[in-house]
C-alpha cells in the first residue's frame, strides 16, 4: 500500500487577515505581508485556499475580502471562507474560577463570548459570498463548533465552549 498526502501549507501573520491591499492600524506590517502572500498564491496555484481570520468584519472589510477572492478566482483557485471563530471574552480560567467561586458550574454564558460577533460576520460573509459562483459556501464555525449548544437552566441555549 503506498502512502499518500494531502499537500498543505500555512502562510499567515499574526493579527493579518488575508485581505490584499487592507491597512490595519496595530499591524502595521499586514499590507505588505498580503502583498507578498497573494502573488505567491497566484503562481503557485493551490486547487483550494481557505481563509480565516479574527475579521471584525463590516461591509468595508467585505468588500476588502472579495477582491482578494476575486483574485484568486481568477486564477482558477477555489476559495472556502471561515467565518470568526469562538474566543471569550476574557480569559477562559478567570470565567471558569468566578463561576466556580460563585458556586455555579464553570460554564461559560453567551455573555462571556463572542457569539453576537459571531452571528455579525456570519450575516456579512454569508450576504456577500453565500451565492457567488465558484466560491465554495461560507463555512460558519458557530455552526460547526458550536452547535445547538448546551440546554440552561433557564431553557435557553448556550455555547457548549467549555
């Protein structure tokens, strides 16, 4: 039996997301990292790019991101997009302690995470690329790694982050 691989590789900066030509004001050196990365996608010619980011998204960075997924597209690579991914608040211990403090599972509640940013850039992405051909269809990481979520006591549904 032989062994067989999936090629796969990582270009990436901290705090960046993979938008050409976008300025971000406390990452000052993420215009040109993209500068870099987007040629470098453009002849290498990967079948699938997937991009994720911390986005903050709004329309204006929407219409940042398709560019740079018409780029690509043009070049005959198809182009998947996750959307934010979970994160807290503030740090995961320091929740789980004060609730544990507190007497109370250390469950972390819809408050303490991102989950309405979340729902934003879901709403965002899925306008601007759920239908567009060629792109595949917006991968909502709420969906994926969260859920349904965990019944409450109160009966409403929570992130199961914890």
């Amino acid at each position: 039996m032989q062994n067989s691989a999936i090629p796969f590789g990582m270009l990436a900066s901290s705090g960046c997301p993979p938008i050409a030509d976008l300025d971000i004001e406390q990452r000052p050196n993420c215009r040109d990292v993209n500068r870099e990365i987007l040629p470098f996608l453009l002849r290498l010619k990967p079948r699938l790019v997937i991009l994720s980011a911390a986005w903050h998204m709004n329309s204006e960075i929407a219409v940042w991101l398709k560019t740079t997924v018409d780029q690509l597209e043009q070049a005959g690579i198809k182009v998947a997009i996750v959307s934010e991914s979970p994160a807290f608040n503030t740090r995961a211990p320091n929740i789980a302690a004060a609730h544990l403090e507190a007497g109370r599972p250390p469950i972390a509640p819809v408050t303490d995470t991102n989950i309405e940013t979340m729902k934003t850039t879901d709403s965002i992405l899925s306008a601007a690329f759920g239908a567009a051909p060629g792109v595949l269809p917006v991968i909502s990481a709420q969906d994926v790694l969260l859920g349904e979520g965990l019944p409450s006591a109160n009966g409403r549904w929570r992130p199961s982050l914890f």
